[in-house]
C-alpha cells in the first residue's frame, strides 16, 4: 500500500516536474540579445498629423535633425534643421541623414557640399561608438582643399551632431582606408567634431 | 635657368626640360633634354661637348666605356686660318720662366700652326698637327723646380715634369705666335677628370617644397580646364629658384614631373632630408563662388589630445621595440606619425603667419587668413610645415592669374623672403628636433645619412 502510494507521489512529482520544463522551455531557450544603445540624440519631434480629408490619419513619426550645410560666399558651415522620418537603426539613420546631405538646404543662401557623384555605400554604429561611413567617390571627382574640407565636415559634423553615443566618425573609401578623398584631408584616423569650418 | 659665364664674357643659357641651349646667343641642339632631379641638373655629353666646353675655349671628347672624358684646352678657339703657306715647316723655340707658385714653358713659333696638348706620364706633350717642326734641340735639361726638361720627337714636344703632382695646360697666344704651357701642381681637382656632378649648395640646410597633387590625381580643375597640379608644379619650380636667392639652402622637390606620389611619400621624404622646412604648394577650390584669394594652412591638432593618451596608454602596454627595427605595433606607428608634427606646431603657424603675411603684400589676393586643417601631408612631419592655398582655381579671375608666369613668380618670391624672414628671426640654435623618429611603414630610416644630391 505505502510502496503504491509512494510510486504514485513519484508519478505525480515527475509530471510535475516534466511540466515545468514544458512551461519553461520556450523561455530559456530564447536568445539573449545584446543590449542596442540609443542612437536617436534628439528628443523625436511631434509627430506630424496629415490630415487629408477623407484619408485616414496616419501619424509619421518624425525626428528633428541638424545638417550642415556650405553658404555660398565664404564656405563656412551653417546648420539647418528639418524633420525626418524616424529612423529604425542607426544604419538606416546614417543614410537618411547622408541622403538630406545629398538632397541640399532648404535655406536661401546655403549650398549643397556633397557632389552628386559621391554615394554612401553603407554606415555603421560600432558598439565602441565610433561611425563608419564607407562613401563611394567616382574616380573622376577632384577636389581642392576648401571644397573637400566641407565635404569631409559636413558628413563628420552631421553625424556626431545627431547620432547618440557617438564619439568619432572614420571615412571608408570605396570600401577601403584612403589617405584622402583628393589629397587634402586625413581619412585615415576617425575624426572627432570639426569646429575650424564652422561659421562663426 | 641656368646661366654660365666665361671668362671672356661668353654666356651659356640652359634650363630643365631643354633640347637647346643659347651658347653665347647662339642655339645649340643636344640629343636629350636637360632634366632636373631633386634639384641637380643632369645633361647628356653632348652638352659638355657642343655648348660647355667650347665655351671655355677647350675641347672635350667623351668614351662610354670607360665613363673618361678627356678635356683639352686651347681646342675650342685655338685660330684656325694658317697665315704660311701649307706644309711649311714651323721653326720652334723654348723659353722657361718659373713665376712661383707655376711654371711656364713658351713655345714660339716662326708661324701659328695647329697643335693638340695631352697629359702623358711624363709630363705634358704638344702635338704639331698641321705642320712639320723645325726642334732647336733633342733634349734640353732645365734647373726649374716644377720642369725638368722639354724633349722634341718627330712633330711633338714633351714638357717633362719634376714630380707626379704636377699638371698643365696649354694655351696659343699671338703676335708672336706662341704655344704657352703652364704647369703647376695639382689643387683641389686636375683639368682631365670625368665632370663630377655638382655639389649641393649648401649643406645642412634643406627646404623641400611639394607640388601638391600630379599624374593621374589632377587636383582641382578650373572652369577653364586649368588643372591644380601643373600650377602647383610651375610655382614650386619658381620657388625652388627663388629661395637660394634669399636663403643659402639646398631645396628639394617632392616630384619635378608630372608623377603622382602619396601623401605619406611626400612627408617622407621632408622626413629623410631632415629638411628645416617643408612646403606643400597647393590651388584651392570651392563649392562656394565667392570663395577667392590666398590661404595657409598649418596642421590643426583637434583630436591630439585624445590621440596623446592613446598613446601613453599603448605605451605603457606594448614592449618597446629596438631602434630601427619594424615596429611591432602598427597603431602605435599609425599614432606616432600623427604626433609627429605637434611638436612643431608653433614653428609651423608662426610660418604660416610669415607666409600668408607675404602672401597679402605681393600677391594682392585677399587675405582668407591663416587656418588649421587636418591636412594627411601636414601630419607626419617633424619639422615645421605647411599648405600654401596659392588661390581659387575654381574663381574665373584667379584661375587666369594662376595661369600667368608673372603671377606666379610674384607668389614664388613672395613665399621665399617669408622663408627667409623665418629663418631670420629664428634662434641660431633651433636645430629640426629629432627627439620623435618618425617613420611609416614605406619610408626608410630617418637616422640614415642622406645620400649626396647627385
């Protein structure tokens, strides 16, 4: 009696037992994901509303991003801020961020710095914060120093300005480490924020 | 340009790049042109032979084989016209006069006759080659401290000498027609020695000066077709001839042709020189239409600070490698090489200042100032160095001034008297440090000797 009591505890124990296993199988078997930093810096702005009638209201969520932009005299840099559909990883907001470059100011008076035959092949967020920007260059682009001094802080500005967690910014060259983009400026260590270019 | 002065006054006009050259207003043609190499000028023998040597009334003739030219004086503008009849024999006679510290030996003749002078073991020995010669004696001994006798044989004279020092030459004189030998002992170099090459002005002080850009990369490009690296090329010409001008130095061109050379080569070769000054010479552009005038630029330091201890942290990590040996680490090179210049950064805006100052005066270009960039060929440097915006290739008018020669001389002796004025201001004793031995991976080591300019 006690020893078919006894088997029938043990049964009832190992039920138990197998059904927790089956409730937390799915749980600790998940893969860990790494913890993804931030990289919005800006707080996102109020979603715009379009509101057409007749169309159902579909909020965009937008975020405000600075961009640096040449004037048409001096060449300094001057921000302008505009809104951006937000982005959803720091890969896909280094190409929206290079493709308002691309697209130029909105401000009269500011001119565009990237040519049209300068291309981002891919941007990346590495987790040591530093952005790698890999930009195709046409081999038949040629530069003084002025011109690619803009360029060069123009893409370098823009990105540490609206990237989170970002401390340095290295520019690939058709995929590779380059000296230069036309034999000015040093591409060959990351770059922190390039203030001398900024207007006053 | 270069330019030769006879004694008579003759005048010899060549350059880099020239297939003739003006011998006393008159052109000569040479197989190969003139070309320069890092500052020296090398010319085929046909040069010497057609345009240097009759310039100093001598005759040269060149044997490949054994690399000897064999110079003879007198062959270039010795008289030609025979006043005698031809074939009639010359009557010879010899006087000695010892005027210390040379000797001469006067052959004179009853008629001006062709004659051929060579240096033989003996002595010297004067051949007749137009006539027959009447000797006044066989052999005759001389008391004479340089000359110990003078030996007629057949058409020929031999003037023997006293020792193996000695040397000579010979030259014909007229009204009397004579032969005049002169011997004396040997200075610094014999007159019958391969032409060496010419030395380097001065050393100890070196300038090298970098035509920014050239062969496939063109620079920036003009809205005329004016491209950045043949202008930059053309000033860095000027400049190289500007600067001994006001400063006894020895300048050194990064490229002398249209060759495409890396960044890093070009400071590499400052760096191997161990030249006081490096140079690069560029032509701006802009996006912006406005942008025009001159710029100098120094290196700006932004992220050095972060750089610094990045480096006292892998130095207190990585062994330390044996002088001259590769280094282990190739960031720790990478770092070093950027760190190069920062010792120099003062020296170097404070040439920025002189230059861009100068820059102001001469060049009537608007002053866009002395600025900071983070130039790549600026950074490896380790000694005082920077980039000279000439002007905007890509503004119309400054286009058409950067093509013009007498803007770019103006630019070129502007930039050499803020050269000197730099040097003139400096303490005697600031030697170019040599406290950081900074090398990238392709150039060779900066403690080597540097060869001598040839």
């Amino acid at each position: 009696m006690s020893r078919r009591a006894a088997a029938a505890i043990l049964l009832v124990m190992a039920a138990a037992v197998g059904l927790l296993l089956l409730v937390n199988r799915p749980a600790s078997s998940r893969p860990t994901f790494r913890r993804r930093l931030p990289f919005l810096r800006v707080t996102p702005a109020v979603a715009s509303v379009t509101a057409r009638p007749g169309a159902p209201a579909a909020p965009v969520e937008t975020v405000r991003v600075t961009l640096f932009f040449s004037d048409a005299s001096e060449g300094k840099l001057h921000p302008e801020e505009r809104d951006i559909a937000k982005p959803a990883e720091p890969g896909a907001f280094l190409r929206a961020l290079f493709e308002e470059l691309a697209r130029g100011p909105r401000r009269p008076g500011l001119i565009g710095v990237l040519p049209p035959r300068i291309q981002l092949r891919n941007g990346f967020l590495m987790p040591s914060g530093e952005v790698v920007l890999d930009i195709a260059v046409d081999s038949s682009l040629s530069f003084g120093s002025a011109e690619e001094l803009s360029i060069v802080s123009s893409l370098v500005d823009t990105t540490l300005q609206n990237v989170a967690n970002t401390q340095s910014v290295r520019i690939l060259v058709n995929g590779e480490p380059a000296e230069s983009l036309g034999g000015h400026v040093d591409l060959t260590r990351p770059m922190g924020f390039i203030r001398d270019e900024l207007a006053p | 340009m270069l330019t030769i002065g006879a004694k008579s006054g003759a005048q010899l006009l060549a350059g880099p790049g020239a297939v003739q050259v003006s011998v006393n207003g008159r052109s000569v043609e040479i197989s190969r042109p003139i070309r320069s190499v890092t500052g020296v000028l090398y010319a085929p023998p046909d040069f010497f032979e057609k345009a240097l040597f009759p310039l100093a009334g001598a005759r040269g003739t060149w044997d490949p084989s054994q690399r000897l030219w064999t110079v003879t004086a007198g062959g270039g503008t010795a008289p030609a016209g025979p006043a005698a009849e031809p074939g009639a024999p010359v009557t010879v006679d010899v006087a000695v006069v010892h005027v210390d510290p040379s000797t001469q030996v006067v052959l004179r003749e009853s008629t001006a006759a062709r004659f051929e002078p060579q240096l033989v073991t003996s002595g010297i020995q004067i051949r007749w080659t137009d006539r027959k010669v009447v000797p006044p004696f066989a052999e005759r001994r001389f008391d004479d401290p340089l000359v110990a006798a003078v030996r007629f044989e057949g058409d020929a004279v031999t003037v023997v000498f006293r020792d193996a020092s000695l040397t000579a030459h010979a030259y014909p004189l007229t009204d009397p027609d004579r032969i005049v030998v002169e011997v004396a002992r040997v200075v610094a170099s014999p007159p019958i020695e391969p032409a060496p090459p010419p030395p380097p002005a001065v050393p100890g002080l070196t300038i090298v000066i970098d035509p920014g850009h050239g062969g496939g990369e063109t620079g920036a490009i003009g809205p005329d077709g004016l491209q950045e690296k043949d202008v930059t090329l053309q000033i860095a010409r000027r400049l190289a001839a500007a600067i001994p001008r006001v400063l006894s130095s020895r300048v050194v061109l990064t490229r002398d042709s249209d060759s495409g050379i890396s960044l890093d080569d070009r400071t590499s070769l400052a760096n191997h020189e161990k030249a006081a000054l490096f140079l690069s010479l560029h032509a701006n552009s802009s996006r912006a239409v406005g942008a025009h005038g001159s710029e100098t630029y120094y290196l700006s330091l932004e992220t050095s600070d972060r750089v610094s201890q990045d480096v006292a942290r892998r130095e207190n990590v990585a062994p330390a490698a044996a002088p001259g040996a590769p280094a282990a680490n190739p960031d720790l090179d990478f770092i070093l090489w950027d760190l190069a210049q920062s010792a120099h950064i003062t020296e170097s805006s404070r040439l920025a200042e002189a230059i861009q100052t100068q820059l102001n005066v001469v060049s009537k270009t608007e002053n866009r100032g002395i600025k900071q960039a983070p130039f790549r060929v600026l950074a490896g440097a380790t000694m005082p160095a920077v980039l000279v915006e000439v002007g905007f290739i890509s503004h119309p008018e400054e286009e058409k001034q950067l093509r013009s020669a007498a803007f770019q001389e103006s630019v070129a002796v502007a930039i050499a008297k803020a050269v000197g004025e730099f040097f003139g201001r400096r303490q005697p004793a600031a030697a170019p440090a040599a406290g950081l031995a900074v090398t990238p991976p392709p150039a060779r080591s900066p403690g080597a000797t540097p060869p001598p300019g040839k």
